[in-house]
C-alpha cells in the first residue's frame, strides 16, 4: 500500500531519497556543503511532500506557492526534492556542477521549480519579505517559505527584513531557520552567539515556534500554522551531516567531499537506519 500524501511515511522516504541523492551528486562533483544539505533534508522534505502547493506540470502556475532557500550553498537538497517530486528528470542530478548543467553548486533560479538564485547569505528573507508584500498586495492566496542559516543571521540584510515584515503584518510569511549550531569554520557560539533566539524573534514582531528540525510531526503541524497579522518563524533544532555518523555535527563536512568509500559507507548507514 501507497502512503498517503502528506504523511510521515510519506515524508520520511522522501528525506531518504533526497540524502541519498545528495551524497551522490557532492560525491561524484567534488563538491562542497554535504553536511548542509544533509541537515535541512527532513525540512524539505516535509515541505515538498506535504507543505508547498505546488504543480510540477506548471511550476510558475501564479497561485503557487513560494520556497526560496536562502542557504544556497544548501542546493543538493532541494534539486534531489524537485526530482523526486516531478520537476525535472532524476537523470538530470547526475549532471550537478559539470559546466553545462543547470544544476549549479548554488541554486539557480533557471531550474524548474526554483524560485530564486541565491548564494551570498541575506538575501533570502528580503526577497521573501517583499514577494509576500506584492502577493498579497494582488489578492494571491500564495505562502512564501524561506529556508534560512543560522550562520546566516549573522546579516544584518536579514534583521531589517524581520523588521520590514512584522511592520507589514506578512502573516503568508513563513521563515525557517535552519539552527544546527555550525557554521563555516567553527561554531555559532564562537561566531557570533544568537541567543536568545526565540525572544529576539518575538521582540522583531514576530511568530515564533521551536521544533526538532528531524521530527516530521513536528515540522509539518508547525509549518501548518500561521498567526493573523504576524510573519512566522520557526526555529528547527538541527543536526549538520544528520544520518551518516562520520559528518553529523562535524564542521569539516561543511567543505570537504567524501571520497568513493566514505559514499559507500554513508548509504550503507543510511539504509541500516532506514529499515
């Protein structure tokens, strides 16, 4: 029996798929940012198999609604989503980096079902901030979801978009921050610490929620909400490199490339923990 659409069942295979893919595209591309898309892989999955509405047969359809991921470093994540879910050909993964792929090592909004280049971290949000604002200014029912870093958060670009939002009472907004405590070189607290999150959020105006960023329940009952006349954010508790033991909460895996064997070790781990 099929599950039905929608849920964990569903959703969970889904991550799956798309861990699977990414390991083999940053592999095979001798890439960066495995442990990045590794980390959002339950979020989007979630989204794309149970959020967003969307068609595959017309991705620019004008009531759809809007995913920009901010991280776009993060992109190996998203383009295995759009596969599985009918955007484009699965074969087209094993394009990823070569020179004449659409697939780029940052998304690119020349793919179908993209909706915005990103690459240099803050503009994701601003984006967002002002495509709601002119969504709801033409009476299009849309939601605009913006999947963020917390590394990120350390652009200012970004808290004036908190603010610029909440003024506007962009309740079709829906920001989710990405929180695995890493970032490039070393960690969020020896960065640039955040805390406290959640009530810097709250004191921007906004909507805020926590969840297990790996827990499907969790992530699809809080992306289901939304407060009247506030945007939304929710903070998702994550793991960078979540499901293969040797890159969860290790920042080297933010650039390093794993070699044929560690591939073969990873999806060994991964199906282990999936049946």
């Amino acid at each position: 029996m099929r599950p039905d659409p929608g849920s964990p069942q569903l959703t969970r295979t889904l991550a799956l798929q798309i861990r699977r893919h990414a390991l083999r595209m940053v592999t095979q591309a001798r890439a960066s940012h495995i442990g990045s898309a590794l980390s959002i892989a339950d979020i989007v999955a979630v989204l794309y198999g149970a959020v967003l509405k969307l068609d595959p047969a017309n991705p620019r359809a004008a009531r759809r609604d809007r995913f920009i991921l901010s991280k776009g470093h993060a992109c190996v994540a998203v383009y295995a989503a759009l596969a599985e879910t009918g955007f484009f050909p699965r074969a087209w993964l094993d394009s990823y980096g070569a020179p004449d792929s659409p697939l780029l090592n940052h998304i690119s909004h020349s793919v179908p079902g993209a909706e915005f280049s990103t690459g240099s971290l803050g503009h994701g949000l601003p984006f967002g901030a002002g495509k709601a604002l002119a969504l709801r200014r033409v009476r299009a029912p849309s939601r605009v979801f913006v999947l963020m870093s917390d590394g990120e958060l350390d652009e200012g670009s970004n808290w004036e978009a908190f603010m610029f939002a909440a003024h506007h009472k962009l309740d079709r907004l829906h920001a989710i921050i990405d929180y695995n405590k890493l970032q490039s070189l070393t960690s969020i607290t020896r960065t640039l610490g955040l805390e406290p999150l959640a009530d810097k959020l709250r004191a921007f105006g906004w909507a805020v929620r926590e969840v297990d960023g790996h827990n499907h329940e969790a992530l699809q009952a809080a992306l289901g909400e939304a407060q009247p006349g506030q945007p939304s954010a929710l903070i998702a508790h994550t793991t960078k490199g979540k499901g293969v033991s040797f890159m969860e909460d290790q920042v080297a895996w933010h650039y390093r490339s794993p070699d044929a064997a560690q591939l073969t070790q990873a999806l060994a781990e991964l199906e282990a923990h999936h049946a």
